[in-house]
C-alpha cells in the first residue's frame, strides 16, 4: 500500500508539470487553427516542400517544449494544409533533440564538437526523411 501511495504521489507531481505544458500547446494549436488563414499556412509551407522541410526541420529542433506539446501544433497545422513530411520533419526535429537541459549535457559531457556534429546530422537526416515521406505520400 505504500509504494501504491507513493507511486500515486509521483505520478501527480509528474501531471502537474506536464499538463500546464501540454494545455500552452493545445491553446496555440487552436489559435493556428482559428485566427492563422490557409493561405498563410499554404504559402509558408505548402508550396515549396524543399524549403518547407527543412525550416520545419529547424523549428522542431528548436522548439523549447517538451515532446508531446508538439503534436497539438502539429496536428493544426496538419489541418491547415501542412503536408506529412513537414508535420514529420516539425516533430522528427523536436523528439531528436527533445530539450535545453538534454542538449546542456550533452555538450558538457562529449563537448561542442558532439554537440553540433549531431545538430546539423538531425537538420540532415530529418529533411531527408521529410522529403522522402513527401515524396512517397
């Protein structure tokens, strides 16, 4: 009964950290999706797929917020007429990389030469992947 009282515990302080996060990411969601016209979203990211991408790409590598508050974003701007591979490459950029403090270690521990070897790799391969994915759909 204790380690259920203290799992409980856990997974409450764990809820209160993650879904003030998460509800940010919806509400921005929802602000693309209403006030942000199609053709805005169509003429930054609809047209041009091997510029698209890649700023996409970039954006997800970025993007200080934690994984799963992207994919509210992701999925308005899927909505709005984003095609797969830049929802790929937004999302493929910010899992890879994920945060600041991940990024803070891994730069103190294997240095900056790691550190930016593995950025522009990420850039590298998520565009890749989401022009192939683009391609292929």
């Amino acid at each position: 009964m204790n380690k259920t009282k203290t799992i409980l515990i856990n997974s409450l302080k764990e809820m209160k950290t993650i879904l003030p996060l998460f509800f940010i990411a919806i509400i921005i969601g929802v602000l693309i999706e209403i006030y942000i016209p199609n053709s805005i979203i169509a003429s930054l990211i609809g047209k041009n797929i091997y510029l698209a991408i890649p700023l996409a790409a970039l954006i997800g590598i970025i993007l200080p917020i934690p994984r799963y508050a992207t994919y509210p974003i992701a999925a308005s701007l899927l909505l709005k007429g984003a095609g797969f591979g830049v929802i790929f490459a937004l999302v493929a950029g910010e899992v890879i990389t994920e945060s600041f403090a991940r990024e803070y270690m891994s730069i103190k521990y294997f240095g900056m030469k790691f550190f930016t070897v593995r950025t522009i790799l990420t850039a590298i391969l998520v565009t890749a992947g989401g022009i192939l994915i683009e391609v292929l759909l």
